[in-house]
C-alpha cells in the first residue's frame, strides 16, 4: 500500500485513485487494521465496497459516499463463445464512453485497457482515432477496468495474469497516470511487471520517460510503416517523431531496459504488405539489440477507413519473410470482431469521422 503520494489538500478523483492514507483518512476514529482489510478486499479480493463486508455497512455507506467508484457499466457484449467480453462504461463526471476488453485463453486470462477517453492521434485506420479525443483516464479509472473485469473472470475461477495498455488512447500521452496503475496492478494486485504491456504510437518522450521507470514492463511500438513518406500517412504523428528519431528513443530505451521491444503492424492489403515493405520492417527490427519482435495484425474493420486487410495467405506470406530474414513475427488471433472489441475498434459508440479518404 502506497501512502506517500498523499495529498490531503486534492481530494481523490474516485475510489480507485485513494491512496491508502486517504483511504484512512475517511475511515478516521476506526482501528489501523480496517484500512488493510478494506484494501485487500479492494485490491486483492476485487470485491464491491458492499461486498467487502468485513466493514460495517454504516463503514461502507461512509465510504461510498465520500469516495464513489468512476465507471457506470453501460454495456457488456460477449463473443468468442463467451471467452471474450467487452464491457462499455460511462465516466461518471461526464457521461464520455469507454471500453475494456476481457479475454479469456485456455491458459491465462488477458485484460485490454483504456488509458484516456478517446484519443487524440488520429491514425486513419483506428476507429478510437476517428472519433477523436474527449479526455485523459486517471489511475483509478484505469485501475478500476481491471478491478471490475478481474471480478468478472473471478466467476469463471480466472485471475487475470496479463495487462496490456491497448485499448481507447494513447499510453504515452498520459503517462504518470499509466505509470499509476503499473504500480497499483504490480505492488497491490500481485501481477507481475513483465506481464503488463504499453502499446505506444511512437511517443519518443514517453518512451524516454517510460526507461527511467523502475519496473520491466514490456513495450510495443505500433509501427505499421517503416519509412516516414508512408508512416506519415498511416500515423501522423510519425510527423512530429520520425522514424529516426522513434529508432533512436528505441536504442536509448533498450540500453537502460534491455527487454526486447514489440513492434505491432496492422496489415493493410496493399498498403504495407508488400516485399519491400517486410525487407523495410525486418531492417528496422534488426537495427535493435535484442531484435524486435514483430506482432502482425491483419486489419480489423473500422468505419471510417475503407481499405481491406491483407488475406490471411499474405500475412503467412509477409511473416515468412520476415522469417527469411532473421526476425521473428506471430500473427495476432483477432478477438471479437463482430462485438467491435478486437483492435483498433474500440470506438465506444461514437460516431466517427468519415473523411472519404482513400484509406491511406
Ligand atoms: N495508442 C496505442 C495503443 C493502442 S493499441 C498504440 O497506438 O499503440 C491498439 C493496436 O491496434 C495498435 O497497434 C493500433 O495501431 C492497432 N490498430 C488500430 N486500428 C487497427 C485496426 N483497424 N486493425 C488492426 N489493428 C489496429
């Protein structure tokens, strides 16, 4: 339990954003030992304050009235035969929608989070990235996804082993928040750090930020293009941080880490599935030490984008090449496709931007 980021004069946000002494703080007057049972109820257990009932109910009643939970559950939709569940939520402040995804494998159970409300990097084929950007998520409304959907997989006799930050936003761009939940799902959910996975669109300063952090997270780097002409295009942000520079944080960040580092490709059939574009990608993996992986994702559909992804015979195709060259690719399963829950389709219900783009 983390009590030395209290800040008596900024009340926290929401349940999951107290620190243990703000927690205490509300439970005043009571014994020192309630706090721990209420934080382990919270944070180990995954319990509902109502269910947590080692705690008086007038306790409890305090508590919900002075520290209310963040997310209203709008919406759970279930495909995969029932292993993968989307949950839709409501930020209580202000009614903005988000989404966290729960899947379930034969031997582990994996949970996508959300980092901000929508996101602000406006990557063509993302349908977060159509609907634009409403606000940043605070650690207890990252944490609380996980809480919320760890209870969930409980009722299947499931704990969730791994985290990975790729669900609505951009990691990087809320970084301390992020980093917030690290700590709260490694010191006080007891899943490990080499478990939990940023996905970033290539932010050089968070990654240079994310390298002087304590734990061995694992990074991923949605490259999706490895030249800048074509990059430009499919993430505009690679305007702002090219290839180069993104390469350059990469080796920097892999010298203070040394963990291998992810790099995601969306496969977009005649976009960047091509040889040159495999010999361009396996260049780039090989130019760090330890090589990067590569995740190859074939497109998922979104609304505002009207190109294909590669046929699944393409991307076999683009893997082996990659192969051929050194650099090791897997091909990432697509979970819930017709729930809209895979990646790059977590658009909450919002309307997206059609630009009537070409797709590029
Ligand atoms: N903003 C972060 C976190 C999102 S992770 C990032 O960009 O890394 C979601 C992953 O899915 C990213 O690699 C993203 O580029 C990818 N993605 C987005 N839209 C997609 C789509 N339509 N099909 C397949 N993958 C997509």
């Amino acid at each position: 339990m983390n009590q030395e980021a209290e800040r008596p004069s900024t009340p926290p946000r929401s349940l999951y954003d107290a620190t243990g002494a703000q927690l205490a703080a509300v439970l005043a007057g009571e014994p020192a030992y309630r706090v721990k049972q209420l934080w382990s109820g919270l944070y180990e257990q995954c319990k509902a304050l109502d269910d947590i009932t080692t705690l008086s109910a007038a306790l409890r009643t305090r508590l919900t009235e002075q520290l209310p939970t963040a997310l209203v559950p709008a919406r759970e939709s279930v495909s995969d035969k029932g292993d993968t569940i989307k949950f839709l939520w409501r930020l209580a402040d202000g009614n903005h929608p988000i989404e966290t995804v729960l899947m379930h494998y034969a031997d582990r159970v994996t949970v996508c989070v959300s980092t901000q409300a929508g996101c602000a990097m406006a990557c063509g084929f993302c349908a977060t990235g159509q609907a634009g950007f409403s606000r940043q998520l605070t650690v207890g409304e990252i944490v609380e996804q996980v809480v919320r959907a760890s209870r969930h997989a409980k009722q299947r006799k499931q704990r969730v082993a791994n985290i990975v930050f790729m669900g609505m936003g951009e990691p990087l761009a809320n970084e301390p928040a992020v980093w917030g939940a690290v700590e709260r799902f490694h010191a006080d959910m007891g899943i490990s750090a080499r478990h939990l996975t940023i996905s970033t669109v290539g932010i050089v300063p968070g990654i240079r930020t994310l390298a002087t952090r304590p734990l061995p997270v694992n990074l991923a780097v949605s490259l999706h293009a490895a030249r800048d002409e074509l990059r430009n295009d499919l993430v505009p942000i690679n305007k702002r941080y090219p290839l180069e520079e993104l390469m350059t944080a990469c080796r920097d960040y892999l010298r203070v880490k040394n963990r291998r580092i992810s790099f995601e490709w969306a496969m977009i059939a005649g976009v960047n599935d091509s040889a040159r574009d495999a010999s361009e990608l396996a260049k780039l993996a090989l130019s760090l030490k330890p090589t990067a992986h590569v995740n190859l994702i074939p497109l998922n559909p979104t609304p505002g984008f009207p190109t294909r992804g590669t046929d699944a015979a393409g991307v076999r195709r683009f893997a082996d090449r990659l192969a051929d060259r050194g650099v090791n690719a897997t091909i990432r399963r697509n979970r819930g496709t017709d729930i809209d829950a895979a990646c790059g389709q977590l658009a909450a219900g919002q309307p997206v931007v059609l630009t009537g783009r070409r797709g590029v």
